[in-house]
C-alpha cells in the first residue's frame, strides 16, 4: 500500500499513542481523532500498513508488558491489575491463547532463580577456622 507522507506520519503518531502507557485509557476511536483521521481510515489504513489493528497491537503489547513483569518477579495478579485488565481470569485466559502458557507457567519458567546473597570469600573463610586456632593477638604454641 502506498501512504503519502503526511498520512504515514500520522499512523506512526498513532501507533505511539496506542502503545504509549500514559495514553493506555485512549479508544482507538480517540487516537484517531488525536492524529486527524476517521476511525474507520485510521484502522483501515493502519491494518494495512503495520499488519495488525489498532487493537491487535495495543492488545500484543500489553503482554509483552506482562511477560516483563511476570519475568522480574510479579504476580499474575499484579501484572494484571498493572495492565488494567477486567479480571484475572480474562488476562490469564487471553495470555495462555497468545502465548501457549499460562502465566503462573511462564513465570515460574522464566522468572530469574532467587539467589542467597553473595558473601566475601574471606568471610567464607573465617567461619572454617576452628575455636581453637590462635588468633592474632595471642603468640602460637611452638609445635
């Protein structure tokens, strides 16, 4: 599909406020308002020129979002509540279609392991020396 430039400008101001999470409360007919189209233009025109509806990516970003969160450590529910769906139930539901998992799978597959906390080597050390061992102050017995 060939786009003038100005209309392709607009599309692309679109697709940022689609994606953009402080305009996340935006319909798809309000983007297009915003970049100076219809809404049935807008979405044609944006269909045809990034493979997807307005929806579709706002809808394929938001789990891409998911999926972050999910991976550093968040809740299904917290991600769901972040994200602004109307349930758990509706998130986990779109989440396992879109992605072959359910969340609570795919955090628990890509969540980074919980760790102990790395201690100093010397500190290692020190609880190996035994009670009885001299300590610097006191002179050790010759063998």
């Amino acid at each position: 599909m060939l786009v003038d430039g100005p209309t392709f400008r607009r599309l692309v101001r679109g697709r940022t406020l689609l994606v953009s999470a402080e305009h996340d409360a935006l319909s798809v007919r309000q983007v297009a308002a915003r970049v100076g189209l219809s809404p049935s233009h807008f979405i044609r025109m944006f269909a045809a020129l990034f493979g997807d509806t307005p929806h579709q990516l706002r809808t394929r970003a938001r789990l891409e979002r998911a999926k972050q969160l999910l991976a550093e450590g968040a809740t299904v529910t917290e991600a769901c509540v972040e994200l602004g769906f109307a349930s758990v139930g509706s998130f986990s539901g779109l989440f396992h279609r879109r992605t072959g998992a359910p969340p609570s799978v795919y955090r628990r597959a890509v969540a980074a392991p919980r760790r102990a906390p790395l201690v100093p080597g010397c500190l290692g050390l020190m609880s190996e020396v035994p009670a009885a061992a001299p300590s610097n102050s006191e002179e050790a017995p010759p063998p």
